[in-house]
C-alpha cells in the first residue's frame, strides 16, 4: 500500500510533511543567549534591507545533491548560515518518529529529507512555545535564526508488525483519480471561470517565450483531506494552461498570443504526493519533481501556480526569478496579510510592481482568493 505522512493532530487527520531538523544551541546563561538572540535578529534585519537573497538556486541545487549523494542513514547535510557559519545538520532517515500516536499497531518512520524554507517572518519570529516541564523554548535556535532554508523530513507511517507503509485515510486507486482529473479538466474548460481566466490572458500582452507550466502545494488528488476537489481543480487548471498557452495545434491559443515553443512543459511539485497522483500526472506529461526540483524550473518562461502553500513561496520566487506569469493568492498589504505559511513581505510586494495584476475568478471552494500576475513587457 502506498506511503503516507503522519498527521500533526489524529483528531484533525490532516497531513504533515514538514518535520524539522532540530539545530540546537551550545549551553549559554540566560544573559548569553538574550545578547546572541539579539544579534542574530540584528544581523538578519540588516542582511534583509540590503538585499541579500535568503534563497538562491545554487544553495537549493546544493542541497538537491545533497540529498541524492548523502540521503542515508548516518549522513550528514551542509548548511550555512546568513553569518557565514556552515553546520552539519545529521540525516535521521529511516529512524522512529518521536512516539506512536496512533497506538501501538502503527509505527512512524522518518522517511526522506526534504528543504525545510524559513522566510523572513519565521527567521525573526520571537514567539515562545511550552516544553515538557512547563518550559518555554523559541521557534526557533539562535542558530536557526540565520538558517532561510533547512532539514525537514517526510513521515511515514506503517504497520508495526509487517513494516510495510499504510494508509489512515481512504486513498482513490488510479481509475478513479484518473476519471475524476479528465471530468473536472473538462468541467472547468467548459466554465465560465475558464473562459474568463482565457480573456482575461487575452487581454494583454503576454512576456515572450512562455515555455513551462510550474506547479507548487497544490496537494494529492487520492487521498481523501480537506477537499479533493480543491486538488483535481487546481491540477486541471495547470494542464488547461498548458493548452491554453501552447502552439501544438491541437488547442486554440491565447488568441494567437501564445509564444511558448510547441507544446509546453508542466512540473509539479508537492511532499503529499502519493504514487497514484504521480502515476495519473506523469500520464498527462506532467513532471513530478522531488524537492526543491520544482524552484529550480522557475525562471522568465515560467507560468508559476499556487494556491495557499504552507511554504513561503511566493518569498523564494521574489529571490530566485521573475517568472512570465503568477496565479497564487492575492497580494495583499502587508498589515492586512493574515497568510502565514506564505506571507506579503517588502520583498513580495517590490516583486509586484513589476507585474500587471488581473482578476481571477472568484471560487471560494476550488481556489480561495487568487489573482492572475503578468510581468510587464518593459520589464
């Protein structure tokens, strides 16, 4: 039976892929640790005004072949630090995960690393959680304090006694997810929502050769959380604006506005990913990439879509690239941005200025409230 990520909550049965890599701290007196908190927060405001990039392609490329060259037990990842320092993070791939909260018949393994992104918001966070003894630790380690980007870990849970990966949730087999993909491709084609989504890209210039379709946290269309729907919708929508965009022939373009090259490419990429959703999307030319694949795609030609990530994507886009279009959630002001897995920050919306920004058609229950983002021509 295919993998699944453990749930933060049993009662919420919601999915977590995002286990973190502790980097503690060496032992300091309270006095000492409030002086190099302070420090850190004051080196990573100022690294942030003077525009240094938090993330780069070559740091996420790095550790893309970190991964692959070191991804065993008992390997070791290379981080370093917006002061400068590297540290070795250890790979616990394959260990147990903490308890078994599911009872004794289910045990949690931790399964492949993966980034684990910390935007400028997470990077200065001063919150204080409860610890065991009533203990009050930070977010973050002072030492994470200058870490943009991480160790995180998938999770998987399996039967205590066979070891083999289960399911806790009802899961869709390939017949199904693939029947629901072409009916909600074809629903939405046939839409009001579409069509206004193709004259709202008609009615401007698009940027010049527009050759890929990346798509980012737009979750599993097989296993049954939150609202599949919402998953099947947004994964229709990126092959819609494949064929929206191409000049294969085979689909009218955007008015004949369409410059990409002959049939454009899609990428996706998301931890909840189950082998069913990556056997129906690979089918359909999709390209399902392990993290951070899908960053590394985004550049000038790229048609970026996502829809309410628990990652800060839109901050790691602002860093790596300008991409040709944008539809993710509506940039809002800063104070008004209530987003906190991916929020507005001053690098967000210097970002948007350069972008035309057009209406998408509101839906609440498939999309939420994005909006449509087209780099300017003189840009």
């Amino acid at each position: 039976m295919a993998s699944r990520s453990v749930f933060n909550d049993a009662s919420e049965r919601v999915f977590t892929v995002q286990y973190r890599a502790k980097v503690a701290d060496p032992q300091m007196t309270p006095d000492e640790e409030r002086e190099k908190r302070a420090a850190a927060y004051a080196l990573v405001q100022s690294k942030y005004d003077a525009g240094v990039p938090f993330f780069t392609k070559d740091a996420l490329r790095d550790l893309a072949r970190q991964f692959q060259a070191n991804g065993g037990p008992g390997g070791k990842i290379a981080v370093t630090g917006l002061d400068g320092v590297t540290v070795h993070v250890p790979l616990e791939s394959g260990q147990d995960y903490a308890n078994r909260p599911y009872g004794d018949d289910f045990a949690c393994v931790i399964a492949k690393p993966l980034v684990r992104y910390r935007g400028i918001r997470h990077l200065l966070d001063k919150r204080r959680i409860p610890a065991g003894g009533g203990v009050q630790l930070y977010v973050n380690s002072i030492r994470e304090t200058y870490m943009p980007v991480g160790v995180g870990y998938s999770v998987e849970v399996r039967d205590a006694q066979t070891n083999e990966p289960v399911s806790l949730l009802p899961v869709a087999g390939y017949d199904a997810v693939k029947q629901k993909l072409d009916q909600t491709r074809q629903s939405l084609e046939a839409s009001k929502e579409f069509a206004q989504i193709r004259s709202t890209l008609a009615s401007v210039a698009l940027p010049s050769g527009i050759g890929k379709v990346v798509a980012l946290a737009c979750s599993t269309m097989a296993a049954e959380i939150n609202s599949p729907e919402r998953s099947l919708a947004q994964h229709a929508l990126v092959l819609l604006l494949r064929d929206l965009l191409s000049r294969d022939g085979s689909r009218p373009d955007v008015e004949g506005r369409g410059s990409g090259p002959a049939r454009i490419q899609c990428f996706a990429q998301d931890p909840k990913y189950l082998p069913v959703d990556e056997q129906v999307l690979q089918e359909n030319d999709v390209a399902v990439l392990d993290d951070p694949g899908a960053f590394l795609e985004i550049d000038e030609t790229s048609v970026v879509l996502s829809v309410g990530p628990d990652i800060p994507v839109r901050e790691i886009v602002a860093d790596i690239a300008r991409p040709a279009i944008m539809i993710w959630d509506k940039v809002v002001e800063m104070n008004q941005d209530q987003t906190r897995t991916d929020p507005v920050t001053p690098r967000v919306e210097r970002m948007i200025q350069d972008y035309i920004e057009l209406p998408f058609p509101p839906n609440d229950k498939l999309f939420g409230g994005l909006a449509i983002y087209v780099r300017k021509s003189a840009f």
